[in-house]
C-alpha cells in the first residue's frame, strides 16, 4: 500500500496487524503496535527480505 506525506513512502502489516513494515527515508523498519519497537531492517528491499526472514517473520508478510 503506497502512503504520501509524512515522510513515509510505503507500509505493509502483518498477517496478525500487530507489526508492519515501513519504507521510510530509504530505509525499511519494522514496527511493533504492542511493544512500540523499532528494528531497523536495512536500505534495500533484500537486506528487509533477508532480515525478515532471519527473525521468522517473512511469513507473516504476504504482501510484501
């Protein structure tokens, strides 16, 4: 889903809705709605793959 404005240019929730993943400012975070914590996933859209699928979450992303 494309977002204009704020400084974000793209976002994508998990399955659950509880975490979604921000490209913002050429970097992809990871955003938890429960925790409020930030993981900072890399600059590219395969360092954010990669870091996904390292902490067991790349599942949870279907649209991603």
């Amino acid at each position: 889903m494309l977002v204009v404005g704020s400084g974000i240019a793209s976002y994508w929730f998990s399955d659950n809705m509880e975490e979604q993943v921000v490209a913002s400012n050429g970097e992809f975070i990871l955003l938890n709605a429960n925790t409020r914590k930030a993981e900072r996933l890399g600059t590219t859209l395969e360092e954010a793959v990669e870091a996904l699928k390292v902490l067991g979450k790349f599942g949870d992303f279907p649209d991603f």
